[in-house]
C-alpha cells in the first residue's frame, strides 16, 4: 500500500486532507511547516501514524529522500500550503520517481511559474476569462502610476504572504503606508463585490479531466470582506448559469495542471472576475468531502492506477461549512445579529475543526482556547 504523506501549515487546509483521507480509511504520516508544537490540536488526530514539524531553515526536500525514499511503492505526497507545493516544484525532477506529487505537465517550475501573478493573469485571459485592471508596481513606482482608487494591494506572489496582507487602500497617502520596500506588488481595481465564489476540485490526466462538486458561494469572510472564508456553501453549478465553466477548464487545461486547486472569483452583476489558481489543497476543500465527492481520495486512486467511479457530485441541496474559530466574531464586529448567526448555526453541516468522527483535535482546540481566556482574565 502506498503511503501518503500531507504537508502543509498549522491550518485548515492540511486537517481537510487528514480527515478526507482518514474517513476512507488511509492514515497520513503529516509535516508541518515550522510552528509552535504545544498549540497544536492537530496531530491528536486519530487518522495520523507519524508526524514532524520542521524546524526553521530545515530542508522539506531533504527530510523527503531521507526518509522516505526507499519505499518498496511510492509514497503520494499532498501538498496543503503554497510553500510546500512551490519547494515541491522546484524540486520535481528530484522527486518525480520516487514520490507522486501534484505537477503541472510533469515539468520542474511549472505550478511556481504560474503561481507568479504576472503570468497567471494573462494566460486566465487568453482563456477568455474577465480579469480585474491591475498593475504590477514596487512602492516606488507609485507616484509614477496612473492608478484608479479605491485599490486593493496585495503581494505578486501567493507565497509573499496571506490574506491578512490584502489591504483596500482610498488614496495614494494610504497606500504607500499599505506598501513596504522592495517588495512586488499587484494593485487591482477595488470592485465592491456582491460576493465571492470558488471552483474547486481535483484535475487529472494534466489538466484533460477535472472532477468538480459544484460552487462555494463565501458568505461571510473573516477579517471582515478580505480575509478567509468563515461561512459558505456548496452549491450545484447550476445555480450559477452565467459562469463560464469551460473557460476554466480550459486555464486549468492550458497550464497542465494536476492536483487539487481553487479558482477564486469576485461576483459583480452577472460578471465572473478571476482572482486567482491556488495549486494544493484549500481550506474549504473538505467541504466537498463533506458532501459526498471524496477528492483527496480520487487522487490517491488515481495515483496507484485504481479505477474510480465517483466522479461525479448530484448536490439535492446547499452544503453549509463554518469556521468555529472566526464566524461568531462578525457578531462583535456588528456585521451579524446574534439570531442571524444562530440560524446559521442551525443549517451547518460541517465545521472546519469539529467533527464527531474525530473528536478530539475538536476537545484539545477548545481547551487550549479556554486556557488563553482565562490567562487573559488574569492578566487584568
């Protein structure tokens, strides 16, 4: 049996392939970027048989031929953040035959190239995808620039930083204190958005067959409008008959691509406006596992040469995810009604962390938030 191995950060993104992967009955040997091992609820997960953390400065790759190298078959490697797919990349050739990993068209510096705003965006519009007007600027480049306000700033490259770096800036005065030196940013038109959406799903066969659940309608965001998703829904397709799902399936075609992804867009009108490819797992990627479209699982099929049958997703109604760690904070923040939130409470079907079949990463987050609390309170 071929073992897999899930890297990624201390987040969402790596637990959603753990429990994917763990409800079909395959446990993971898990490594974690550097992180602060006495917060972790992760790894009391009972779908891990191993765990590492890296230490800062530790060579992913390095600890990869090290130890798992000799393997009788090839371990399948998951990869849940941007830094651990883009060192992957880098690292194909030196990989490609003794671990299965995402790739782009088995091609060293593919994924990483399109990972690079500057070369997404034009390839997403070759497709004939609608981009937003963006420039690609240093901060000291702006006075220079004819820009339109109001601007969203963020980092060129996925791996330049997170969704707490997404800044909305006014006018030029609060941009340049949104920017810092040396590094490259992209500028986009601010679209005030009805709402964002994410095509999610798993490409095979580099990029010629791509299995989808449907769409994930972000209702709420936390922080407020730019950060990460903290309530959606999975819903069918065809409650989005305007979105151009063969324009995307061709990106996805033209890059080569295979792996789990997300594709984010930004609602305005009957206006589709791509955002990004993000090539590895996603934090809401356990939602279509949740629902009934096992993607990680696909993969590991598909990688030890097993015909799977489950490829397509029938949705009879919404699938609803919430994150118990950010979504009651709109409350405090005044964007939400304690009753609106109850409700919504009430249709979840599934959290990012909590999870009756494995119950305990659940019991050890609280605890270790409980205990923040109460340190809080005596401090005071």
């Amino acid at each position: 049996m071929n073992k897999v191995i899930v890297i990624g950060g201390f987040h969402h993104n790596t637990y959603g392939l753990i429990r994917s992967l763990g409800e079909a009955g395959i446990k993971s040997y898990v490594i974690l970027e550097p992180c602060h091992p006495k917060v972790n609820w992760l790894f009391v997960s009972k779908y891990i048989i191993g765990n590492y953390i890296l230490s800062e400065g530790e060579n992913l790759v390095d600890y990869l031929l090290t130890t798992f190298s000799n393997e009788k078959v090839k371990p399948i490697i998951y990869s849940g953040s941007d830094a651990s797919i883009s060192l992957l990349d880098n690292a194909y050739d030196v990989l490609k035959d003794k671990f299965f990993i995402f790739n782009a068209k088995n091609t060293r510096g593919r994924i990483n190239h399109y990972m690079n705003k500057v070369f997404m965006f034009p390839l997403a519009e070759k497709c004939g995808l609608t981009t937003i007007k963006t420039w690609h600027l240093k901060k000291s480049e702006i006075d220079s620039a004819n820009l339109i306000y109001p601007i969203l700033v963020k980092p060129n490259n996925s791996l330049g930083g997170t969704k707490a770096d997404i800044k909305i800036s006014y006018n030029k005065e609060q941009l340049l204190r949104n920017m810092h030196e040396g590094i490259d940013y992209i500028l986009q038109e601010y679209i005030e958005k009805d709402y964002e959406l994410m095509f999610m799903g798993l490409s095979i066969k580099n990029g010629k067959e791509v299995l989808f659940p449907g769409m994930i309608r972000k209702y709420r965001q936390y922080p407020y409008m730019v950060g990460g998703t903290s309530f959606a829904c999975l819903d069918s397709l065809d409650m989005f008959p305007n979105f151009q799902t063969e324009k995307v399936l061709d990106f996805i075609d033209e890059i080569g691509y295979e792996g789990l992804f997300s594709i984010e867009f930004i609602v305005k009108g009957n206006k589709y406006y791509f955002l990004e490819i993000n090539m590895r797992n996603d934090g809401n990627g356990y939602m279509s596992t949740g629902a009934g479209l096992n993607l990680p699982l696909i993969w590991y099929h598909y990688c030890c040469g097993i015909t799977d049958n489950s490829k397509s997703l029938s949705l009879i109604k919404p699938f609803y995810f919430m994150s118990e760690e950010t979504d009651y904070k709109h409350i405090s923040g005044g964007h939400l009604t304690l009753a609106n939130w109850l409700s919504c409470l009430h249709k979840t079907n599934s959290f990012f962390i909590l999870n009756k079949r494995d119950i305990k990463p659940g019991l050890v987050y609280f605890a270790l938030t409980f205990s923040r609390m109460i340190k809080r309170l005596i401090k005071k």
